[in-house]
C-alpha cells in the first residue's frame, strides 16, 4: 500500500508540473520529469523532499528571467541529490539508484537528443559503480562525475566508465575501505546539479563555472574569416577595449599554437586567447584538443547536455590604436581560418 500512494504522488507530481510549464526552454518542458525525480528521491530517502515539487512549480510559475528561473531549478534540484546521496542508511540502498537519477538529470535534457542504447548502459554502468564502491556518498560522486564527463559521441568512448569499475573493483579486492567523505561528496553533487540546466557546459569546460563572470557587453559586428597569411585593417570604434576572436577548423589546435596577430604592438593571439568557434559542441569534443579560452567571450548555447558555450576570447586591444591590422598565421592549415567576431565596447 505504501508503494502504491508513493507511485500514485510520482505521478500527479509529473502531472501537476505538466500543467505548471508555461515557459518555453527544453529545461521547462522537462519540469515533469524534474518533479517525478524529486519525487523518488523522497520516496528513497526523506519523505520531506516533497517540498521540491511544490517549489519547482513555484520557481516555474513566478520567475521570468531565464537564467534565474534555471538557477532556481538547479538549487532545488542539487539540494534533493546531495540530501539524498548523504542520507545516514544502514545499508545504503537507495544510493544506486540516487546516482542513475541524477545522472539522468543531467545527460537526459533534452529528450529528443538521448542516445538511448548507449545512455542505458551507461546508467548500469554507473549503478555498478556505486555499488562496487560500496554505495557510500563519495561513490555517488563517482559515479555521477564518471558518466557526466562520459562524451556521448562516439561510441567508444564508454570505456571510460568501465575503467573506472575495473580499477574501483581492483582497488577494493586489495582492501580499500568504503569512503564516506560526506561533506565533499555532498558539495561536489551540489555543485554538479546545480548548474545542470548546462551540464554540457560542465562536462566539457568545467573552468567556465569557476572563473568570475565576464559581462556580455554590446559589440560592433564584423564577421570576416581570415584564411592563412590573410591581413585586414580595421578602424577601432571609439568606446572598443578589446577584440573577439575566433578560429574555424583549429579543434585540433593544443594550446599556444599561433592563430594570428595584431598590429600595433605585435600581439600574438595563441589558443587559449581563443579556440575553435564549435569545439565544446557534444559531436565535435571528442576529437577537440583546445583549452577554454582564458577570457572566454562565447555566448552560452541550448540546454541541458547539449549546452556548450563557443570559443570566442576577448583579446585587449593595443592602446590608443585607432586602427588596427589582424593579420592570420601563415602556418594555417587550408581549411582553417582566424576570425574576427567583432569589437566589445565600454
């Protein structure tokens, strides 16, 4: 009986919040789905968790700004797991099961975009985890961080969760004892579900979320892709302090390697000033070797895993110039190119 008023409250949670969505993301047309995962962390853990439903409704209904309302989700979201995950069980049954959750959350949004076969062994994969770890906070961790920086394409790259079972199953055939590590567990599952509304943007460029936040500022258009050897000269826009840039076709680019320059000055801009406009793209990462640009200037895309942000990287313009040449490296390969996205302006 019990079972049966826990799977009746799933359903008219997902219900409830069915009729509350109103905004138009994909992460408020997930809201049900969110509202039957609080759900069952409370019919796993605490029966108080319940109060999450109610307040996703509520963060949906009356926060119009998007950011703030996905914020929002994620406080009430990352609350329910590390609350869960840090439960004092005897055994710890439900952890397994918090961390398939959790990692639903954050690779299943959107929808439309699962790779079913592969997600589904993924998840036992991450069930196995935990459990082989002995099912303990800092499993769930595990577990959660292994398959959130899983790529999903391609296919092979699933060995990296199956490692970590075998040298989880190795290291505790050896003796090592269950880690609790609570507190640390607890702050890093926060910290992952907070911003899942963009956990490919936390798969693939964790330091985005560290780094203090940079202000879109207005810009001044330009748009020109400057093949090898290719220079222009460009007058600076009275209010300009800096350049963004960009490269095409460069994903394959490591660190410091020379995309152009800048004159005056003799400004060499390098990856890492800026990287390859699509390289945090889910189908593009796989093979990409660039950095996070170390000023990112690129603007946030989709939702959920299929979030990324692009390589645009403001660069500081040479003082008092009013008229500056980009001139792209003569080492390009034939297909790549140094692009000039435009002037940030004060």
């Amino acid at each position: 009986m019990e079972h049966l008023r826990w799977i009746a409250a799933a359903a008219l949670s997902a219900y409830a919040c069915h009729l509350a969505v109103h905004q138009t993301t994909p992460i408020d047309a997930a809201l049900p789905l969110l509202g039957l995962a609080v759900t069952v962390l409370a019919w796993l853990t605490y029966p108080a968790l319940m109060l999450g439903v109610p307040l996703l409704i509520l963060a949906e209904i009356t926060i119009g700004d998007e950011t703030t309302r996905l914020i929002a989700f994620g406080v009430i979201l990352a609350a329910s797991i590390a609350i869960g995950a840090t439960a004092n069980r005897q055994p710890p049954t439900a952890n397994p099961f918090i961390a398939i959750i959790a990692v639903i959350l954050l690779r299943w949004i959107p929808l439309d975009h699962v790779l079913w076969g592969r997600e589904l062994v993924l998840l036992a994969l991450t069930a196995a985890i935990v459990f082989v770890l002995g099912r303990t906070p800092f499993a769930v961790l595990i577990g959660v961080f292994t398959a959130l920086i899983t790529p999903a394409i391609p296919m092979r790259t699933l060995w990296i969760p199956l490692a970590v079972l075998i040298v989880a199953a190795v290291a505790r055939t050896f003796g090592l004892p269950k880690l609790r590590l609570t507190w640390p567990s607890a702050v890093g599952l926060a910290f992952v579900m907070l911003f899942f509304a963009w956990s490919g943007i936390v798969a693939r460029a964790f330091p985005y979320f560290l780094r203090a936040p940079h202000p879109q500022k207005e810009r001044w258009h330009v748009g020109h892709a400057l093949p090898a050897s290719e220079s222009r000269v460009y007058e600076v826009p009275h209010n300009a302090k800096a350049l963004i840039l960009s490269g095409a076709n460069v994903a394959h680019f490591r660190r410091g390697m020379r995309l152009g320059t800048i004159e005056p000055g003799g400004i060499v801009v390098r990856i890492d000033d800026a990287a390859d406009w699509g390289y945090l793209r889910r189908d593009a990462f796989h093979h990409a070797r660039n950095p996070l640009p170390g000023v990112s200037a690129g603007k946030i895309r989709d939702y959920g895993y299929a979030a990324w942000v692009d390589g645009a990287g403001r660069v500081e313009l040479p003082r008092g110039a009013r008229v500056i040449r980009v001139t792209a490296d003569a080492k390009l390969p034939r297909d790549a190119s140094l692009q000039v996205e435009g002037f940030e302006l004060e």
